[in-house]
C-alpha cells in the first residue's frame, strides 16, 4: 500500500532553488518549475507523473505548470493518485497485457513526437538567425 507521507528531502536544500537542473540529468523529460513553497521527491513525482498511461502530454504539461501554485498538501494527492494508478495498471495488465502496451506505446510516442517538434523548431530558429544575419551581411 502506498504511505501517504511525502518521503523526506534534503533539508540543506534551498526549497527556493527547487526544481530546474536535476530533473534533466535523471533523464526525466519535463522539469518541474521553482516551487518555494513546498519540498516533495520531484524525481519520484516526475517518474510517477511522466509514467502516467491515463494522462496525455498536454495534460502532464499543465501539471508540471501548476506545481508552484500547488500546496504540499495537494501535491501529495497527486502523488497517491499516481500510485493508484501505476497499481491498478499494473493488475489490469495481467488481463489486458495488449491493451496496456498499446496505451503505454502511445504515450510513449507522445513524449517522441514532442521531442522531434522541438530539434525542428531548435532547426528553424537557427536557420532563420542565419539568414538574417545573411541579410545583414548583404545590406538588405
């Protein structure tokens, strides 16, 4: 059973300087913005919420958006209602097995396309800043 206690943090943290870096170093995708006002696991919330099969990417999106306006209380709701989740997908598996790995495939094929629209648009914007300096350059 899940224990509702938020596990504890590094008390020499500065709950200000949370979120950011780290997140990105444990191969995470989204990372979670400052939340001074709270201190919570964020690799575990991030594992829980980016393994998510019930959510869409826009929705895991708008959740890491919320984070600083979150109390630690509300937090910790989405925390159990990750766990419940992951469980209750973890039984329906057993029975289900080929609609689980469908539905964990497209969420999985979300973060993919998000990740590919993102080296296009990293590509755009600089061919668009050289070409302007190449205008620059010419006069024009």
């Amino acid at each position: 059973m899940a224990d509702d206690a938020t596990p504890p943090t590094d008390p020499t943290q500065d709950p200000a300087q949370s979120g950011g870096d780290d997140a990105a170093k444990k191969g995470h995708h989204f990372t979670i913005p400052p939340h001074p006002n709270t201190q919570f696991d964020e690799a575990n919330f991030l594992t829980l919420l980016e393994g998510s099969i019930s959510l869409t990417l826009e929705e895991k999106k708008r959740v890491i958006d919320a984070i600083p306006r979150l109390s630690i209380e509300q937090i910790n709701e989405l925390i159990k209602i990750f766990e419940e989740e992951k469980d209750k997908f973890s039984e329906l598996e057993k029975e289900f097995s080929d609609d689980v790995a469908r539905l964990k495939k497209e969420r999985e094929k979300e973060f993919e396309m998000e990740k590919i629209k993102e080296e296009e648009k990293g590509e755009a914007d600089e061919d668009a800043a050289a070409a302007e300096e190449l205008k620059k350059k010419m006069g024009l």
